[in-house]
C-alpha cells in the first residue's frame, strides 16, 4: 500500500477518530476483571462505538468476525473474542482497538482511523509479568520520542528494540508497526528491530504522516506462529507477550499523539 499523506485540514478528524480510539480502550481496560469473558469485552466496545456515530475498523476487516483483538497470555496479537474465553486471575490481556470516523474532504468521503492496544493484568501477577508489560510500554514512549519530521522509521525500531536487547525479551518480528490511511494498512511497515533495513528502503518521517508504532515483547524467544483460526498468534514457547500502541500523526510543529486520552 502506498503512504497517505494527509492534509491540515484532516487532522481534526484524525485526532477526533483517535481521542474515540484512546476512550474506548480506557473504558475496556476499565473492565477487566476475573470471570469476564473476551465476547463481553468486545460487545462493551462496538456498542460504545456505534452510540458516538463512529465505525469499529476491524470488524470485518478482511473477514475479521469482530471489533476488538483479544490475546490472553502466550497470545501475540489478533486474538477473537470468545464466549467461552473467561479471563481469571493470574491473566494478561492484550487489547487492540480500532476506531473509524467517516468525513466528507473536498467533496468526496473519507475514513479517519485511530488504532491503538494495551496489555493489562487481571488481578495479581508476577513481578516478571509486571516488568514485562512496563518495558513494552517504556519502548512504545521511546520509539514515540523520534517519530518527528526529519527522522526516519529505523529511528523508531532502533528505540524500541533497544528496550528490548537492554532487557532480554524476544522481539516478534512476523507483526510490527504501520502507516494508517483511508484503507486502515498502510506503508510504511514499522518493524520493531533496526536489521530489518539492512536489505530494504529506510523511509523518512513526514509532516501529514500517521503511523501506528506497536511493540511487541515475549518473556521467551522471538519465535511465534498462528493458529488455524488463520489470526490468533501465539508465542511458540507459550510464554507471555504483552503489545502497546498508539497512532501519532506527524506534523511539522511536532508530532501529536492521536490515541491518547
């Protein structure tokens, strides 16, 4: 897919379909708690989303049967929302949410999108967990600290992957980061590991560009693969992984965090 770059006059739906992204994810993470199930989690989300006129961007999506990625424990990314998947003590999950808010520019239609995810505790866990989820999250701010015109995306690997040399994690590098546009997917690809430019174009970072940067950390090794459900993606050792992101729309005063409430 090509790059988007959009025009001034659509960064306020930008930030509007992002700030709707950013509060669904708040009210969600709000609601984990022993004995809930990931189908419940994702009925709270898509009903909130329709009642503000807003669209779930995932529902659908390449046939994806729901608006809310729900990934429990050794689960990576891309899990679906189950009814018999009753979170418990111990739990982490993963929630990823996308929001899309239609606007008419220059006459024709558009699709505003905000796409963000966080992993959370369900209950008490160990301080190995904790840690985990806490340095996923610092390389997610790390990597947001050059997201700014005049750098480039290995800039943004090269912050995140270091969080994640500096403490040991497997990095996954099947999934990464992206650039957002009408069509949700974008280029460009943001790996969260800097030797992935090594046979491959840099990109540098624009005014008007949105990206989406999401790392994503395994307490085990790098090695994750997919289950015949063809989205659910675990870690092959079945350890834990824990996922952050955020949509940050660059501009040349500086870069604006979307998805940020």
């Amino acid at each position: 897919m090509p790059i988007t770059i959009f025009e001034k006059d659509q960064f306020e739906p930008i930030k509007k379909a992002g700030n709707l992204a950013g509060s669904v994810l708040d009210i969600l993470c709000k609601s984990v708690k022993p004995g809930i199930s990931t189908w419940d989690l994702d009925q709270i989300a898509e009903e909130w989303i329709r009642e503000q006129g807003a669209i779930p961007t995932f529902k659908g999506y390449r046939g994806f049967p729901a608006c809310l990625c729900t990934s429990v424990n050794h689960e990576v990314v891309h899990g679906i929302p189950n009814k018999t998947k009753v979170l418990k003590e111990g739990d982490i999950i993963s929630l990823d949410i996308g929001v899309t808010v239609r606007e008419k520019f220059n006459g024709k239609g558009w699709d505003y999108i905000g796409d963000t995810a966080r992993t959370v505790i369900v209950g008490e866990v160990s301080p190995q967990i904790q840690k985990l989820l806490k340095d996923t999250d610092e390389s997610l701010k790390k990597g947001i600290e050059v997201c700014k015109v005049g750098f480039t995306v290995k800039d943004i690997s090269t912050a995140v992957h270091k969080v994640a040399i500096e403490n040991k994690y497997g990095i996954v590098r099947m999934f990464g980061g992206h650039g957002i546009g009408p069509n949700y997917h974008d280029d460009p690809f943001i790996p969260n590991w800097p030797e992935y430019f090594l046979h491959t174009n840099d990109t540098k970072l624009t005014s008007g560009m949105l990206v989406c940067i999401e790392p994503m950390f395994n307490l085990g090794s790098d090695d994750v693969r997919m289950l015949k459900d063809n989205w659910t993606v675990i870690t092959v050792d079945h350890k834990y992984s824990a996922h952050f992101e955020h949509t940050i729309l660059i501009t040349d005063s500086g870069s604006f965090v979307t998805t940020s409430v």
